[in-house]
C-alpha cells in the first residue's frame, strides 16, 4: 500500500481502539466497582487494566508464534535492515 494510505488505515484502526476501550474505561471501571469491592487488593479500573495489557501481551506473543511457523508475516519484523 502507498504511505498515505497505510497511515491512513492505521490512525484511523488505532483511533477507533482508544475511542473504545479508552472511552468505556471509566464505565466499565464504574460498574466494575459494584462487582469488586474498591478496597479489595485489586480494584476495578485496576483489573481493567491488567486484563487488557495481558490481552496485548498474547497478542504480541501469539502474532511472533504464527509468525515462527510461518503461518503469519510480521511485517515490521524483517530478516535485514533497510
């Protein structure tokens, strides 16, 4: 894909992320709060957040695993330097 077009479907990719799931945050956290108890080990937006950064995490180790097996190309992972 050309560069304006490839920055174009990634802004507007991760944007519509952050809009989610930066936006339902306090929400989530809120209703999370009737469900855990705040003054619990773990509060709401805390679990929040570690659920989500957990779900990356795979994402990230799932993405170089398929990538291993040849099952999945990693683009910005290249086999030399430009």
């Amino acid at each position: 894909f050309p560069v304006e077009v490839r920055v174009t479907g990634v802004s507007v990719a991760y944007n519509i992320g952050v809009g989610i799931f930066g936006g339902m945050g306090p929400l989530i956290s809120d209703a999370g709060n009737k469900v855990i108890d705040p003054k619990s080990l773990v509060s709401a937006p805390a679990a929040y957040t570690m659920v989500f950064g957990a779900l990356s995490l795979l994402a990230c180790l799932g993405s170089r695993w398929l990538s291993s097996r040849g099952l999945m190309r990693v683009t910005h992972i290249r086999d030399a330097p430009y």
